[in-house]
C-alpha cells in the first residue's frame, strides 16, 4: 500500500447543474440525474476529490459534452386488434 492510500481516500462524485431555461448546447443538454431520477436539461460535472484529515482537495474536474440531441420518448403501438 502506498503513501497516498494509506493517508486518505479518493471519490469522484457526480453532479449535474440543472439549467431548464438555457438555450441547449454541447455543455447545456440532457443528463438523467439518479437524485431525482428523471432526465434534467443542465450541466454535468464530473469531479475528483481526494479526502485526508477532514479537507478535500480537488484533483481533477471535467464538464460532460454530448451532442445536441434531446432524449426521445418511446412511442407505444396500438393495444388492441382490429
């Protein structure tokens, strides 16, 4: 085990920044956030922290581009026959 394990841990939490009334865009598009388990327009963020003695301190972070495109809804076929 190295230094580094040894005298703290790291996480990567991800966060999604909702932004309903932003024009869409690479950044400001469709994400589906597992907290309120639906598909939110915003920013997704994507931090790494690595946690020692009770401070945080960030060592990497990365915003999430997708393509321009919006989720789909599934269409249902007819539920009876003729």
């Amino acid at each position: 085990m190295n230094d580094l394990a040894a005298s703290g841990g790291e996480s990567d939490p991800e966060e999604i920044q909702e932004k309903a009334w932003t024009d869409e865009n690479e950044l400001m598009c469709w994400h589906y956030d597992h907290v309120s388990g639906r598909n939110v327009r915003g920013i997704n963020l994507l931090n790494a922290l690595y946690h020692a003695n009770g401070t945080s301190i960030p060592v990497a972070f990365e915003l999430v581009k997708k393509p321009n495109e919006r989720p789909r809804r599934k269409r249902r076929g007819r539920s009876f026959a003729f």
